[in-house]
DNA sequence: CTCCCAGTATGAGAAATCTCATACTTACCT
DNA sequence: AGGTAAGTATGAGATTTCTCATACTGGGAG
C-alpha cells in the first residue's frame, strides 16, 4: 500500500466517481488516495479495516475464512464502490479480507478521525443504504439468472474477472466451490478451453489467449460485480 | 388489508422485535398494526408504497415485472423485517410487488408524514444498513452454497417456505425460474416427491403429506429468507 | 529427511438436468 | 365460435455435472 501525493489525480477520481456527493461536509481535504499493488491485501479478516475506503480504480475480491480455516471466495468489487462501510457501521459484522486482483487505487477516510462525524452524516447513510439496496437487488437477480447458464459460460466470465494481464491463476478449490460445481467438472471444463486453443497451460497458472472467444460464451452471463452506481 | 385497533397486541409485536429500537423517536403511538391476510397483496409494483412496513408476523414473497410482462419471483421475508425501505431511500429504485403468503401482520409508518423524519434519522438509517448489510452477507453466502444443492433438497425447502396450511401453489413456471432449473426437470422431481407419497396431487395443486421428509432433504439447504435479525 | 496434507490431476460410470417435440386445458380477446 | 397465449403435462435422447477411486506434487512439521 502506498500512499499517493498527487492532488490532481485525487482530485480526477473524487470528480469521475462522484466521491464528495457521497458525505454532506468537505472530504476532499481528508481523503487520501492510496494505491494497493496486484495482489495485495487490502483488508485483513479479523483485523478491522483503519480506513473507510471507497474504490476509484482496479478489482478487488472478497474472502471469507472459515471455521475449518479454509478460504472461500464470496465477492468481486469494482469501482465506484466503499470497503469497509458494514464494518464502520456495524460493529457485530464480520470481516473479510479484501485484496487486490490488479492495482487498486482507493480514497481513504481514517476511521479514527472521521467514524463519529460518519455516523451522524445523513447524507453518507443514505448514500450507503442506496448503495446496499441496490448491491442487493442485482446480486439476487444475477444469482438466480446466473444458475441458469453452463459451467463454461459461467466460467469464461469468472476468468475474464479474475485475469490480471491475462493471467488466471485463481486456486481450482476454490473457483470451483464459489462456482457451485466439482472440482472434477471444473478441471473438465478447464482441459476444453485448453484445447481449444482459448487458455494455455504454464506450469500452475492459465495463459488467457482468446478473450474474445471467453467473451463471446460470457456474453449472456451477468457479472454484475458490485458497484456503488455513480449518482 | 385491515388495521387492528389492539393496543396490546401492537405493543407485544413492538417488544418483541425490538421495533422501537430502530428509531430515535417514539413510534408507539405513531405505528398502526396492520393484517394483510394470506395471499393478499401488501405492496403493488410499480406504485410506491404508502407506509413503511415492518413485518412482524407472517412469511412473504417479493416479485418483479419484467420488462415483457412476466413476473419472476426475487425473495422471501420472514419478520423482523422492513418493506418499503428501499423505495423510501432510493428515489431512484424500482418497486416490486410484496404479497402475502400466509395472513400477515405489520407495523406501519405513514410515509407522508414521517418520511422527512426518517431521512433524517441517524439511528434508523444506521439500522437499515445493517439489515440491508447483514442481509446480502446471508444472500451471497446462501446463494453460492445452495447452487450445490440438487434440485430435490432446495425444492424442498422451497416447498416448506411457500406453502400455506400445507398447501403448495405456486407456478411452476416461476418456481423454475427462480430455482434456476428448466421447467420439465421441475415437473420430474415434482412428480418423483408425488410417487413417493411425500405430495398429494389434488386439481393444480399440492398438499404436503410428510413434511418431516421434506425436512430431511432440505436440512443442509440453507434457505435463510430475508430477515432484519432483532438486537 | 520423512511424513503428511492440501492442492492438483485423470478415468470411468452414474446421476442430474437440459432440449426439443408434442398435446391438452384454461382464460381471454374479438 | 374461433384464435391465441400461458400454463400444464409427458416422452426420448443428449449434455452437463457428480461421485468415487486413484495418483502425483510441493511444502510444512517434527
């Protein structure tokens, strides 16, 4: 993580997105901009998160770890979109970790300074209902629509979420159980790209060599990673 | 749709969510307990609602109209729950239609008069987040897990959440729908559930002969309808 | 260094589920 | 009365996906 001294470019993101109509005083002043390199993590379970953060620029992935103490995949982030609001506001929430699939940058409100002021801001709190309100309408509508599709098509869209540089390498276990299939059936399906000529194998990890063809069979499939809908 | 003049009942469903918790104002004497009996529409897409409901006794399901007309089942709340929230918050969020399963009984707020005040309520807008937060946490997380399921568990469990008075009715080609499976596979497990004597078949539609079985299959699906889950 | 575990990998047969074709019924419109 | 659309119903064959069995690998614990 990287802390970025650039006012023209926080002050480029906090306008693309819409950032200061999210709070009813002036944050342009306290917002840092951060930058998280690919693949670091942005949120550590169980650890609260330091900052309120909302996310201008990357993808992000959410995990949960389990009683058992393994991983499991449960969520994709793209901008706009706040890390760290249910734990501001909820204090009996779990957390998750959150890390970065490719850099990420994020504006950053110290909880510390700012979690009392946040909690009284009307204006943040209905902004975050909309967002949760809305997060959950598409999530419900693209889970059930998404049951519909194949593990192929469902899986093109998974890779092209998850590549960074056209790289995949997400760990088979737990594709497969955030995909709701075998591991067999995703490894099946994983060889048919292979040959196919749409991935290439090296070593442990998958070349992505025509997202076109990924494109084409995610075309129906809706992601709808979760995002906060700029006003 | 029937307004209950029982000051004790209100005040015991009052208690027994919490429901005066969820407001910095007093709400006792403001609320009206309403019945929406079984099967009754509570909220009509696309008109807004006129109250803000909490439900306190009963279970319901949330429809939306597509685009062409049909209508394809999204959820099911069971209480403590709000309804109504979103469309309050969200200017900007489309309605959907919530009905009745079975007789249902809810608290409610006339929007008209309270809605500047609930904007500005900070412990009320801090509760909704945390329903609306806590709420997808549950849908991803049981949507990822049920997609493991076959269609004869979660179609039990659908069957023991939408029945009324052992009474299954709904449409088969909406249940496909939202469970995701094709409808010819739907009326196959159907028909297996029927030979098995766990169904009874009468005109269109079913009566629930051994719900202890149907409870077995279900057991590991997590259905987990909406809830507000009281503090 | 060896043991053991998690993750990876592959085969074979079984099951769950899908697609397509085809009817019948009811409600509603004209 | 005829026409149409939606919902219901059932069969046959094709696909998708699962379960189980079996191995190989790399890395951490002792």
């Amino acid at each position: 993580m990287r802390l970025i001294q650039n006012d023209d470019l926080k002050r480029q993101f906090i306008a693309e997105w819409g950032y200061d109509h999210q709070f009813s005083f002036d944050v342009v002043q306290a917002a840092q901009l951060y930058l998280f390199p690919a693949k670091s993590i942005i949120v550590r379970a169980p650890d609260r998160p330091r900052d309120l953060l909302y996310l201008v620029k990357g993808k992000t992935k959410l995990y949960d770890t389990l009683a058992n103490g393994k991983v499991a995949l449960i969520d994709f982030f793209t901008p706009p979109c706040f890390i760290g609001e249910m734990e501001l506001l909820d204090p009996e929430s779990p957390s998750f970790t959150v890390q970065a699939i490719e850099d990420c940058w994020c504006l950053a409100l110290p909880m510390a300074t700012y979690r009392e002021q946040l909690l009284r801001d009307t204006t943040f709190l209905r902004r975050v209902c909309q967002y949760l309100g809305r997060k959950n309408t598409r999530n419900i509508k693209t889970f059930s629509q998404n049951q519909a599709f194949t593990l192929s098509q469902r899986l093109a869209g998974f890779i092209l979420l998850t590549a960074n540089n056209d790289v995949y390498e997400e760990k088979h276990t737990q594709v497969a159980q955030y995909l709701g299939v075998s591991y067999r059936h995703l490894l099946y399906v994983l060889a048919d790209f292979v040959k196919q000529g749409v991935l290439e194998k090296v070593g442990h990890h998958y070349l992505v060599q025509r997202p076109d063809v990924l494109a084409r069979l995610a075309r129906e499939v809706d992601w709808a990673p979760t995002t906060a809908e700029r006003e």
